[in-house]
C-alpha cells in the first residue's frame, strides 16, 4: 500500500498557508469549494498573460492558441470521466446549469402531464428546483425517494416506486448535507429497466474516484470545477450523444448557430448548440490543470487517507458528546455533519471560526432531509485530501472548547 | 412587555467589551448579555415578526409608547441572540428620530463586530437593524 504524502500535497495550496483569527487556517468546508493547487493558478494566469483570445473565430496565431487549449481542455475532460467522445462534454457554469439544461431542454420535449420525476430526498436544491419548474410547465411531478434515519437511499422503497409514468431519475452520488454515496450503479440498473432515463448530480463525487461513463451507463453526469480543485464558474455536463442531438438548445446567440436569417436559423453540432456567446475559456484551462493535479495523485491512496481522518474524526466527536452525527450512512466520504445538545449549529460554527476553523453550517442546500430529521441545520465539515491529522485535532479541540462555551 | 437595553446603555456594552483582550471573555460576555434578553411569548414568535435570515431565526417584536420605541427580540442561537441584545441596547426607550438616525455601523465598528453585521454573515443581524430603521423612520 503506498504512502500519501500529504504534506507535500498540501504545500501545492498556498491559501492553506495562512493565519486566520490569529491561528493557521483550519480549512473544513471542502463540500462548499475546495482550494486550488498553485498549478490551477498559474495555468489561468498563464493562460491570460499568454494565449488569450476568443475562441473558434480568430483569424490570428492568439485565437488558435486559445481555441487549442479550449479543445484540449475538452478532450481531457472527457478522457478524465470516460466519455466516448469529447463532443459530448458540455460546459457549463456549474452543476446547477448542468442540471437546468437538461431539465429545461430535455425536459420540455421529454415530459407530458402526469409524468413522474424522481429525486432522493436528501438533493441539494439544485436537483430539486429545475425540476419543479419544468414539471410545473409540463404538467408533471417531481416525487422524493425515501431516505432512511441514517442517510441512506431506501432501496426497497425507490424500486416499488417505479413505473412507466418515471421519466426521469435524478439523484446524487454523494449528499453534500450528510456525505453519504449512494449506490448510482444500482439505481441505473433499476431505473434503465424501468424505462426512466438517469442524471447524476456529481458535484460532491467528481474529486473523490475515477468515473467511466460508458461503464457507469447514466444518461446525464454533471460536476464543477470548483470541487475539484479547480474554478469557480466552470461546469460540465456529459450527455448520451442521442439525448443531446435530439434536446433543442437552451440559450440562443453566438457560436451556438449554424447558419441564421429572418426566415429561420440552423443550429452549430455538438457541444456547441449548447454553447452560446462567448465561453469561459479561461474556466476550461483551468479545469484541465484541474485534472492534471488529480490525475497526478495516487487516488486510491488519497481516498484511504480521507477515509482514515472520517474513521478518527467520526470516534473523537463521539467521545466528546453531545455532538449526535447527521446521516451515518456505511459508504460515505469524509464529511463530518453533526448536530449539538445544547446550542444552534451556528454557535458552533461561529465559535469554531474565533479558532481559525472553517466549517459550514446551515441546512446546505438541503431542506427537504433537514425537516426530516427535524432540525434547523447541522455543523458540517468535510475533509479534502490536503487535510491533516492535526486538522482532525484542531477541530475537536475546537468543539470541546465550543461545548464548554455553550453548554 | 419588559425591554433589554433601558438599563444597559450601548456605551456600557462598549466599556465592558474594550475592558477584554481575547475572543474568548468577548464571546462569553456576549452570550451572557443574550441571556438577559427577556423571552419572546411563543405566541409573538408569528410569521410577521420573524426576520429572514439565513440559518438561525431571528424574531422581533416593537411597541411605539409615550413617543419612544421599544423592542424584543429572541433568537434560537445563543451568540445571535447575545448580538440582538447589543443592538436592542443601542435603540431601546430612543425616540423614532434616534432610532432613525443612530449610526450603528460605527457602533459595530467601535465594538470590533463589524463582520457580524455583514449581510454575508446570514445571521439576521442585518436584516432585524433594517426592520428597526424602517420602524423608527415610519414611526417619525
């Protein structure tokens, strides 16, 4: 088993090299946005002091230059999640957007009154509204797959709620309230029998494993950048080539068309029908340091290195007590989200904040599982690979100290 | 209903939090004033009186006697609620021109508190001194 040095990792980040409230930076709110490694910064700065310009329309060496890092960034996305072709990853602002466009586009032409929609009851708002809106629109309805008290998709329950009226089955791999994974493969399996089509929303996975789509078979994949390490403002959706050839565009303007006249406009092949106006190319080289910084790391290792600072974290805040945890769901990522005995989720993150501990706390996007669970919020913190055993301890010191406080 | 803040003045609350030098005596000082706030009936506790803020929830509740305004508020959080009674101390028995007037950033700012009146900060905060100015300006 090979040995992860997280210390050389963590000296590629230089924002986690700073005090904050006069202490070093604890960084814990990683499910939020993770930090970027200097070589996504330089290949952005780079990226500006060098090769900027438009894309696909310059007749000059600068918008080649920019175009083939543009593409290039494509084509390394699309190797990174095992897409078949690079024509079939769309860039985005962001999960968000990756999910609206396909509720928007697929939608609309895809879901006809009395149609179902399902989504885990414990999805991030973003995969519940745009699915509320074009169900609204077409007369459809947007139904919660049960969720147990441990945060974990009620199996037995999603299957008998399958039937011909599922259209489509939308659900993260991994919560972002309560870092449990879900079992994705399955519920394509299930919802594929069904006749439902799938989207993962990998927004809280994307950083943790490798991914192949054609392995994985799910019909829509969206992920951003900037949990990966890499910018914000910078997204991906990944669609079945027939699905995205037969969706109508969801912005109109430039370099998305074909050809365009007062009697009618041809729209451009893909990706680029989806791409409308000028994109973010910067956000794409960016991205592609991205990958280069994750692909370079042991993964395998990373991933037992976070597992073992959950596995301690999880034992320590329960010797404390007083801190029940939030979603214990078996297969999880290293996210710690807790509740307290004796004070709001957010006194404990602003007492946690005095000692340079950066963690969220709030409902996280999630209402749906917080009413569940009957509480207002919880205390997250989620871990990232360049987090340390001495982050573990700062944050349980910093608890221990919040309950003398509080309690 | 009884107030917070006619007997402690905003600039016993300055005196007493520069007399500090560490976070930790400021922040318990703070929940200490948060519990000195008389308790909101649950029946004031209504929609019209909640003041949206991000994660905790914030209520507040005023009466306009004799000319001057008076206020309570309570909060499910403990600091939240410590940081409404500085700020229920600052307006408390003043007149609708005082409460329209008071600069309360300096206040803030002299209190070294500034980043918890931040709107980004989701506490609240901001939104309930909002509610107060409205009420001070509508009651000129």
């Amino acid at each position: 088993m090979s040995h992860f040095d997280v210390a050389e990792v963590r000296s590629r980040f230089p924002i986690l090299q700073q005090e904050v409230n006069g202490q070093p930076l604890v960084y814990l709110d990683n499910a939020a946005t993770t930090q970027k490694p200097e070589s996504v910064i330089e290949a952005i700065a780079n990226y500006y002091r060098h090769d900027n310009a438009n894309v696909h329309r310059g007749a000059h060496a600068l918008s080649d230059r920019a175009t083939e890092v543009f593409e290039g960034a494509r084509e390394k996305v699309a190797q990174f999640i095992g897409a078949p072709s690079k024509d079939q990853i769309l860039w985005t602002r962001g999960t968000t957007e990756s999910i609206n466009v396909v509720a928007a586009s697929w939608g609309e032409q895809n879901l006809t009154a009395g149609d179902r929609v399902l989504v885990s009851a414990m999805e991030h708002h973003a995969n519940i509204v745009p699915w509320q809106m074009i169900a609204q629109k077409r007369g459809a309805n947007v139904e919660p797959i049960p969720v147990d008290a441990d945060g974990a998709i009620d199996m037995a329950a999603f299957e008998s709620l399958l039937d011909e009226r599922v259209k489509m089955v939308a659900v993260g791999h991994v919560s972002n309230a309560l870092g449990s994974v879900n079992p994705v493969a399955h519920i394509i399996e299930l919802a594929h029998k069904a006749g439902a089509k799938v989207l993962i929303d990998a927004a809280q996975s994307i950083a943790h494993w490798p991914v192949n789509m054609v392995e994985l078979g799910c019909d829509f994949y969206a992920f951003s950048a900037h949990k990966m390490f890499g910018p914000t403002g910078m997204g991906v959706l990944y669609g079945k080539r027939e699905l995205l050839e037969a969706m109508q565009p969801y912005q109109g303007g430039g370099e998305m068309i074909e050809s365009v006249s007062f009697a009618g406009t041809t729209y451009n092949q893909l990706p680029y029908k989806f791409e409308a106006g000028t994109p973010n190319i910067a956000g794409a080289v960016g991205l592609a340091a991205a990958v280069d910084f994750v692909q370079g790391l042991d993964r395998s290792a990373a991933d037992r290195h976070e597992a073992e600072l959950l596995h301690r974290a999880r034992a320590e805040l329960a010797a404390i007590g007083g801190y029940p945890l939030v979603g214990k769901a078996e297969s999880a990522v290293a996210v710690l989200s807790f509740v307290s005995d004796f004070a709001h989720p957010q006194d404990i993150g602003m007492i946690l904040d005095q000692q340079g501990i950066a963690v969220r706390t709030g409902n996280h996007c999630a209402q749906p599982i917080m009413d569940q669970f009957g509480i207002p919020g919880t205390v997250r913190a989620s871990f990232s690979l360049y987090n340390t055993h001495d982050d573990v301890d700062r944050l349980i010191a910093g608890l221990k100290k919040a309950k003398m406080f509080l309690a | 209903m009884t107030e917070f803040g006619v007997d402690v003045s905003a600039e016993d609350i300055v005196d007493t939090l520069s007399f500090f030098d560490d976070w930790e005596e400021r922040y318990k000082y703070i929940i200490d004033l948060g519990k000195e706030l008389p308790p909101l009936a649950e029946s004031a506790k209504t929609e019209q009186n909640l003041v949206r803020g991000c994660q905790s929830q914030v209520w507040l509740d005023s009466q306009l006697r004799e000319g001057k305004l008076y206020f309570v508020a309570d909060s499910d959080a403990f600091i939240v609620k410590g940081l409404l009674a500085i700020v229920l101390a600052a307006y408390n028995g003043k007149s609708a021109a005082q409460v329209a007037d008071y600069d309360i950033d300096a206040y803030f700012d002299e209190l070294n508190l500034l980043s918890h009146l931040s709107s980004t900060r989701g506490n609240g905060l901001k939104a309930m001194v909002q509610r107060i100015q409205n009420e001070g300006r509508a009651a000129l």
